[in-house]
C-alpha cells in the first residue's frame, strides 16, 4: 500500500478507534443526566463535520481507484454529503430550539 493510502486508512481507522474508545461508552452510560440542549447542538455539529469530512475524502480518492471500484467512492461521497447536510439542518433546528 503505498504511503498516501495507508495514512489515509490509518486516519479512518484512527477515528473509528477514538469513537468506540472514548465517545460510545459515554454515550452508553445510562447512569449520566440528560444532555443539555446545547450539547445536543454541539454533537449534531460534530456528527456533521465526521460526515463531510469522510465524503471529502471518499470523493478525493475516486480519481485514483480503479475504474470497477470509482463509482462506489463517488457514491459513497453523495451520501455522506447528504447525510451531513441533513445533519446540519437538524443542528440548525436545534439551535434554534436551545436559544
């Protein structure tokens, strides 16, 4: 795997083991209060940005893969666009709701 590639996998796999690690046990902590309405907002924003970020980078990649295999990164980059959009919209929403 050349350098670029395996920065690129190490980075995703990087995420992915920082979320299980330290974000999905405080989210499963059914001990913890409610979250504030303002944190809500801050997760929604949060989640947003995962996505983009994720379908820019599919979307970068989709030059460089092989023909048989770039339509599922560009793909893979609408719907994770689509995804943060909606995101956005519902962080919009809330925002609107925690002021």
């Amino acid at each position: 795997m050349d350098s670029g590639m395996r920065a690129m996998v190490d980075a995703v796999g990087e995420a992915r083991r920082q979320l299980r690690e330290n974000a999905l046990p405080k989210a499963r902590d059914t001990g913890r209060e409610k979250v504030p309405e303002a944190e809500e907002v801050a997760l929604l924003g949060a989640l947003a940005a995962l996505m983009e970020s994720a379908g820019d980078l599919a979307y970068a990649v989709a030059d460089r893969i092989s023909p048989d295999n770039s339509e599922a990164y560009v793909q893979a980059s609408r719907r994770l666009g689509r995804e943060a959009r909606n995101l956005r919209d519902e962080e919009r929403k809330a925002n609107r709701r925690a002021k």
